[in-house]
C-alpha cells in the first residue's frame, strides 16, 4: 500500500523539512509540493492523490486559504482526504477545520514527526489531532464550563476577523469567500460587537492575542496598506 501524498505550505523552510521527512518514510509517495492554493489545486488536477497536508495562512493564491480553501478542496476533490499542519492556536479555527471535514490537524509546537501519524490515521478514515491541538481543544472545553465564558463567534466571524487582520479589505475577503462585501462587513461589525472591539487596531491586538494571526503578519499586513494607501471598507 503506497499513500499518495501532496504538501502545501508557504513557508519554504517548513516546506523542505515536510518533504524531507516524507520522501524518508516506507509506503508515502509524495507527489509534489505548492507554496499557494493556486499550486496546490494545479497539482491536485494533474496527478490522482490520495491525501494533502496543507498550512492554514497561506495567502496569496487563486483559491484562498483557512476554511475557505478546506471548503473548495472538499467539493473540487471529495476522496483526497485533508490534514491541516498551522501554528494557530484558536480553538474556534481549529474546530471549525474538523466540522468543514478535515481529518487532522498538527501544531507547529508540536515534532513534525506527528505527521505520519496523522497520514496513516487519515488514510485509514480516522482522525487525528497532535498534542498541542488536544491540548487547546480540551482547555476551550474546560473554559466553556466557567462562569464567565467568552463571547463565542461563529466560524464565519471568526475567519473574517483572521483574514481582515491579515490585512485584506472587506471586498477581497468577499471575493475570496464567495459573498457580498455587505455581508462581510455585517459578520466583520457582528465580531467586533460581542468581542467589544471599537477600532481596527482592537482586531489586529484581538487576532494576534487569540492566535488567529502572528504579529509578524499583521505588522507586514499594515505596513502594506499603508504604503498602498488602503482604506478600511
């Protein structure tokens, strides 16, 4: 039995390490690598693959990236099964990976060793989540259990919030999601609403403090739109 296994990420440290490890493993046959969802949908259209690994945040690409790349993967190629390798640390992201149908999910804390777990467990149609993410997903549960648990955001929220401080406007993230900028702009007010946000800088300190993005990305982000003179529609 050979896995037949495609890997997109785009960082190119993280990218060579993955395909190092793979290539070394008994019974994986990697098939290729992308850098975006333009690459991957491209390689994933060329060649019969049985699984990909895939970063959340990855932008740039045709295709979109979080949630809305996960959706379009499952219905363009329903029997390639998916896992998930991110560093973000959200519990309502990571969960809304799992219910959109992804079969693991692995930390980047976590040993990228996990991976083969996850592909053998994946394969077999089982899921699998590495120890960071378990960890996370337990402590949300246990916090759902307090008195004053935290305002819960939909799953749309929440990746309108992760993709606006990314520093993409309300428009690209309509285009990429497939709905109207009113829409995206209600859900993104909605967020910010149960979260008691006021100001665009309250969602990118909210989105780097829960874990949605890393402050490295939104400081690029901003930077960007300030040098191309972006308004906040």
């Amino acid at each position: 039995m050979t896995i037949r296994v495609a890997v997109a990420d785009d960082h190119p440290t993280l990218l060579a390490g993955m395909e190092h490890l793979l290539t070394g493993l008994s019974g994986i046959a990697l098939l290729g690598t992308a850098t975006s969802s333009t690459e991957l949908v491209a390689l994933l259209s060329e060649s019969a693959c049985d699984l990909v690994v895939t970063d959340f945040s990855m932008p740039g690409g045709r295709y979109g990236d979080g949630l809305s790349l996960l959706r379009f993967l499952k219905r363009r190629f329903p029997a390639t099964r998916l896992i998930v390798l991110t560093s973000i640390e959200n519990h309502a992201v990571m969960q809304g990976i799992l219910d959109v149908g992804a079969m693991g999910i692995v930390s980047k804390s976590d040993d990228l060793q996990h991976l083969e777990s996850a592909i053998g467990m994946a394969y077999a149609g089982e899921r699998y989540v590495s120890p960071r993410v378990t960890n996370i997903l337990e402590q949300a549960a246990a916090d759902a259990d307090t008195a004053n648990p935290l305002p819960q955001l939909s799953k749309r929220e929440t990746e309108v919030l992760r993709l606006y401080a990314e520093g993409l406007s309300v428009s690209e993230i309509g285009a990429r999601a497939g709905r109207s900028s009113k829409t995206i702009s209600a859900q993104k007010m909605a967020a910010m609403k149960k979260l008691g946000l006021q100001h665009d800088a309250d969602v990118f300190k909210y989105a780097v403090a829960h874990g949605l993005v890393s402050a490295s990305q939104t400081s690029r982000q901003k930077a960007r739109q300030s040098d191309e003179g972006v308004g906040n529609d």
